[in-house]
C-alpha cells in the first residue's frame, strides 16, 4: 500500500525558502509602503532574511511539503 502524498501550501511555498543547510527562512515585514516615515536603519535590517526558529520549525515544513 501507498503512502498518501501531501501537497505543498502555495501561499507558504511564496514566502518561506529553504537554505542549502536546511534551514527555513523568510523576509521581515513593513517594507511594501509607508517607507519614509520608518526610520533608515530599520528598512535596512529589514532587508535580511531571518531564520525561522523554535515551534514554527515544524509547521513550515509540514506546509512546504519537506
């Protein structure tokens, strides 16, 4: 007997990556508009991708299929 497959969550698969090592990461938040009333430095961090971590591990897997 087969094991039933599952299929990836589109909207997860659009905003998470996954590195070479395994990790999960995704991009911070705040940057699509308003941007000039938010301070240099954090529009600046805020194009860094973070890594997912702790519970979220898990769950983002599980939606992206791995």
């Amino acid at each position: 007997m087969s094991r039933s497959k599952f299929k990836t969550h589109k909207a997860s698969a659009k905003r998470f990556k996954v590195t070479g090592s395994g990790k999960i990461v995704r991009q911070h938040s705040g940057t699509g508009h308003n941007t000039g009333k938010k301070r240099e430095n954090n529009r600046r961090e805020a194009r860094k991708w973070e890594t997912i971590e702790g519970g979220y591990v898990k769950k983002a897997k599980r939606s992206l299929g791995l």
